[in-house]
C-alpha cells in the first residue's frame, strides 16, 4: 500500500534524518517505509503522524493528501459546514 510519508516530508521541507530523529525511528526504518517496502507498525505509523503533526489517515491512507497539506480540504470543510 502506497503511503504519503515523503510527499509530507518534501513539503513540510524536513530531511528523513529529522524526521527519524522525531518520530523516534531510525532513518533506514523510515527509508523502507517511505519507499513502501515494509509497512509501518500502527505504533511506528502514529508516531510518524505525530511527527509530522498529522492525522495518521492523512500519512498513510489519504489519496488527496495534496489537498490536505495545502489547506484546501481543510477550508472547503470549514465553508461547507458554516
């Protein structure tokens, strides 16, 4: 399953380093999960998520997550509901 762990990163403008370091996992561990060649641990996923201070469905489920770290989504909610 594809995740959206390095169109995150990339935008949030964070270095794999980094986000090992703050996520609490090694940057060859993050490396595979990004690359999809192992899956994330719901624990490694959440903390990635926290990371990232996003929604672990956003990191790893969300087809539009383009939207998501550009505010669209998050504005057409808020017209939506009002």
């Amino acid at each position: 399953m594809k995740n959206n762990v390095r169109v995150i990163r990339e935008y949030k403008k964070i270095s794999q380093t980094k986000l090992a370091e703050l996520a609490g996992i090694s940057r060859p561990g993050l490396s595979t999960i990004e690359n999809n060649h192992k899956q994330a641990s719901l624990e490694t996923a959440g903390k990635i998520a926290d990371a990232l201070n996003m929604s672990v469905d956003d990191v790893f489920f969300n087809k539009n997550v383009r939207l998501v770290i550009q505010g669209t989504e998050h504005s057409a909610k808020i017209t939506a509901s009002s």
